[in-house]
C-alpha cells in the first residue's frame, strides 16, 4: 500500500462516473440493505447490520462528505454475496470504499 492519495482520487472519481450507487435505486418499504463496511459506532454503522425499509440516510449524509463512495458499502440483500466478494477485491468501488472507511490510501 502506497501513500500516494492522488491514486485513490482517481479511482474514485472514475467510481463516481462509473459505478451506480445502491441508493439509486428506488426503494419500497421492504428494501433490505447490509452494511459491509468497518464498524462506526458512533456514527450509527455496525458490519453486517440489516437496513429494512431502505439505506441508513441520518448516517450516509453524516459521512459523505468524507467518504464519498459509502454507499458502496450498503448491498442489496439479494446481492451480499456479490457485495462481499467486491469488498475483497481490489479496485472494486466496494474495495475502495472500505480503504477509506478504514482511512487507507492505496
């Protein structure tokens, strides 16, 4: 891992272009989401915590501004597997997000 900042920048902002946000899509009373980011507990956010109704806003508006791919981090239910293997892999937008949850810069 480097310290280089400008090389997460640029994935970021080429996940940003790129990759759809969970949060885009239209969500019904029974959209289930899971948190598979770091536990921040006092941000209201644990691992593997289950959002029914739709994703945690009160903690996403909290936390964008310095985590600006942290929806990434909120799969779809019918997705975790698919989310959970996105996390491990480098260079993913789930990837990603979870180094900058964890303040990593790679």
């Amino acid at each position: 891992m480097s310290d280089d900042k400008t090389g997460v920048a640029a994935t970021t902002a080429a996940i940003n272009t790129a990759a759809p946000a969970a949060a885009e899509t239209p969500t019904t009373g029974e959209d289930r989401y899971i948190y598979l980011g770091p536990n921040r507990l006092r941000d209201g956010l644990q691992m593997n915590q289950v959002y029914i109704g739709g994703l945690p806003e009160f903690a996403i508006k909290k936390l964008e501004a310095n985590f600006v791919l942290i929806r990434q981090l909120f799969a779809p239910i019918e997705k975790i597997t698919e989310y959970q293997q996105a996390v491990q892999t480098k260079g993913t937008p789930q990837y990603v997000a979870y180094m900058q949850m964890l303040g990593v810069n790679e």
